[in-house]
C-alpha cells in the first residue's frame, strides 16, 4: 500500500479524532480558567508590584499566599491588566503543548521500536492513567509544575547539545520562578555540565535582580528578603506540617514521631519525642534520600554519561524525590512522578516481552503502590472522610517513597540486558534521538 494511499485512508478519520481531541481540551482549560485557580495569586502579584506594593503580605487573590519570585510577578504584570481568563487560557494551552514536549524528552532516551504497538498504546494509556489525577489537579488550580518539568527536562537536553547559553536561560528562569528545580543543579556538576550550570547561577542571579531595573534596588532588595521569610525551611510551619493537604517527608516522618492534631482524631504517631528530635530525624532522612543518589548516578563524580537509559534512571530518581525533600508540597507537585513512571511501565512491558522470571511480581508490587497514584483516590468517588483519613496518614506520600524502592530495583543495567536480549547489542551504545525526529514522526 502506498503512502498517499494510507493518508488518504487514515487522515480524515485521524483528523476528526485531532479535532475531537481538541475541542474537549480547549474547553476544558476555558472551564478551568473560568473558575479561576492559583494563577490568580500570580496575576494579582504582578498587579499589586505595578503599584509598588509587598506582594507577600495581604491581601491576596482568593486568601492564598505567593510563594514565588518577585521576577515571575514583573513577567506576569502586563498580563494582570487583561482579564484573568485570557491570560490562563493561554497559560493552559501551553501547558498542553508542554505535556507533549515532557513525553518526547523522557522517552528519547528509550528505544521505542522494541514495543509493538498494542504495547505503545498500552505505555501511554497507563502513563496517562497514573498521572491523571495530578494533572486534572495542576489544571483545575492552573499551577506551574508542567511548565517546571518541561523547563528542566529541555534544559538538560540543550546542555547534552551543547547549547549552554539558551539551556541556563531557561533552567535559571524556571529556579528563579520557584525553587524545586534547583535539585538539579548538583546534579549538572555531577555530570560535568559545568558551562551549563555556570550560566544557570548567571541568569538566576540576573533574574533576582531584574526587577531592580524597573523598581529600584532597595524595593527589590525588600521583596527578596520578603521572599525569603515566605519561603525558608527553617520556618516553624515548614519544619512539622501536620495539616491535611501537604505531602512530603516533612509532613509524613514527624507526624509518626510526636503528637499532632488535625481535623481527624485519629492517632497515628507509634513515639513521643519532642518536636525538636522529630524535626532531627526528619532532616536525617531527608539527608539519607539525598545520599541515595549515589546510588542511581553509578559513576565517579565529573563523567558524562554514555548510556542513555542511565540518565533517565538517574533523572526519574531527581524528580521522583523533589516534592519529597521540599517542605509545604501539595497534591499537584506529584506530577513530578511521571518520568518515573513512564520508565518503569517502559521496563514492565519488556519484562513481559522477554518473560522475564519475577515479572509478575514486579507487575503486583507496581500496581499495588500505584493504587495511590490513580483517579479513584479522589473525595467524590470515596467520600470526603475516607479521602481525609489517607491524607492523615500521608499515604502518597509513603507510596511515592515506595516508587522510590521499585525505581531502585529497576535498574538501568537490567533493563539494558533485557533489551538486549531483543536487540542484542543496540541498548548498550545508543544515543538519544534527536527531539525534531520525534517531531516529525
């Protein structure tokens, strides 16, 4: 059959179904935008900073404190003076675009070719299916971690092409806009990226200066240090949060260790230290995650990698644990979950390719600790009680710990030596191809 003759065949019926796609996807993030989210906080920053005000003390947009940079405010106050559905609109579109991008940076680093296509299918339907849950809450809240992903994800990507400069304007703008992405920076020293990581810190240090050039030094230098009060780790509130609605190491290891209360009266702690040893042990295990990337980089520092699956190893295992170590996470940063994801459903389905021994039990424990990660964990399909106990007792954040366990178990060698009893040899040699090849097929 004929090129022309299958896109004769095929491209209206994939043209309805584009156009399908399409019209639910705009009209979803036009619903989205109506009711109004987070980026309200952000717009509403940027109109009071046109005003010269402290844009990290009342009154907020909606009661919700800004927590970012006073450089993302000026980048968004031209935007505060047009209606706030315009701009989240526009904002949700992008973030469409840059779901797109982030599956094509992850899996250019997988051999693709080695899956049927009921496979493919199979890897993106369960891809989406476990990251659903975070995306429908980053787009009914209209939040920033698609555009932090994609940024880091492209950044690393232009440093490997050698393009520093464009590379540490974008991942210092994405550190500037808020702090998460800053995990990665070791990690660019590591791999000897150090022109990359040089000109990240230079635009980052611009980036905190810039609004200077508009405000004036000392306003600027004022909202920095309004900034910092917001956002240090050794706050109070950021040292045991035993509220519901925060997930992270921060809010899972001290409620065990010493008494809380929230609105469930339920006990969950098994010690009674004080305080001060809970916050001592929590930031000894947050330390223990930071060391066990040792574990996943398999190499002596300043050595770049020449086998790809070991970099989106080792990069699923940054992302996974950055909403764990930051204090005050939401629902929403768990999207950061789904490098991790897409490489560990990529390693299951050739494991059943090859009918590798323990593959069953791989797929259970999996699946198991996914259940979390699923739409189902949700107040309108549980009930709103149920729904609160798991938040009480921290439980994505404890399945996000045990994704960290499976991830460490699915090593990069093992799933070179599985693809290399489907192509022997190709997986230990190849490179990453190139983004505009993904772009064109």
């Amino acid at each position: 059959m004929t090129a022309s003759s299958l896109s004769g065949k095929q491209s209206p019926r994939y043209s309805t179904s584009a156009i399908l796609v399409a019209t639910i996807i705009l009209a979803y993030c036009l619903f989205c935008a109506v009711q109004g989210g987070d980026f309200d906080v952000f717009l509403d920053a940027g109109h009071k900073l046109a005003g010269h005000q402290n844009i990290y003390r009342p009154p907020f947009a909606k009661g919700l404190q800004y927590y970012y940079s006073p450089f993302f405010a000026l980048v968004l106050l031209p935007f505060s003076y047009l209606p706030f559905v315009i701009p989240e609109v526009a904002w949700l579109l992008l973030s469409t675009f840059l779901l797109y991008r982030i599956w094509l940076l992850t899996t250019r680093y997988l051999n693709v070719t080695v899956l049927t296509q009921k496979e493919t299918k199979i890897w993106i339907f369960v891809v989406f299916f476990l990251s659903l849950r975070f995306l429908l809450y980053n787009y009914s809240m209209i939040q920033m971690t698609i555009f932090l992903m994609w940024a880091t994800l492209e950044s690393l990507a232009l440093f490997e092409r050698n393009r520093p400069v464009v590379g540490g304007i974008l991942f210092g703008f994405a550190c500037t806009t808020k702090l998460l992405p800053l995990i990665f920076l070791p990690y660019l020293i590591y791999r000897r990226y150090f022109t990359g990581f040089a000109y990240t810190l230079l635009f980052f240090g611009f980036f905190l200066i810039a609004p200077a050039l508009v405000f004036g030094f000392e306003f600027n230098t004022f909202l920095l240090k309004e900034w910092w009060l917001v956002i240090n780790p050794g706050n109070a509130e950021n040292s045991i949060e035993a509220d519901l609605g925060t997930h992270s190491l921060v809010s899972l290891i001290p409620v065990y260790l010493t008494e809380t209360h929230n609105k469930i009266n339920i006990d969950r702690n098994f010690l009674s230290l004080t305080a001060d040893q809970a916050v001592f042990v929590t930031n000894l295990i947050r330390l223990v995650f930071v060391a066990v990337t040792l574990y996943f980089l398999r190499s002596l520092p300043f050595k770049r990698n020449t086998n790809k699956l070991q970099t989106v190893w080792e990069c699923s295992y940054l992302f996974l644990v950055t909403p764990l170590l930051f204090p005050h996470q939401q629902k929403y940063a768990f999207l950061y979950i789904a490098p991790a994801i897409i490489y560990l459903v990529y390693y299951l389905l050739v494991s059943f390719r090859i009918k590798s021994q323990n593959r069953y039990l791989l797929l259970t424990i999996f699946a198991v600790n996914a259940l979390v990660f699923t739409p189902f964990i949700s107040s309108d399909l549980m009930g709103r009680y149920p729904y609160d106990v798991l938040q009480h007792f921290r439980i994505l954040t404890v399945s996000t710990i045990g994704l960290c366990f499976i991830l460490a178990f699915c090593t990069a060698q093992k799933l070179r030596q599985k693809l290399d009893v489907l192509q022997p040899g190709s997986s230990l040699t190849r490179q990453p191809k190139p983004i505009e090849s993904h772009l064109r097929a």
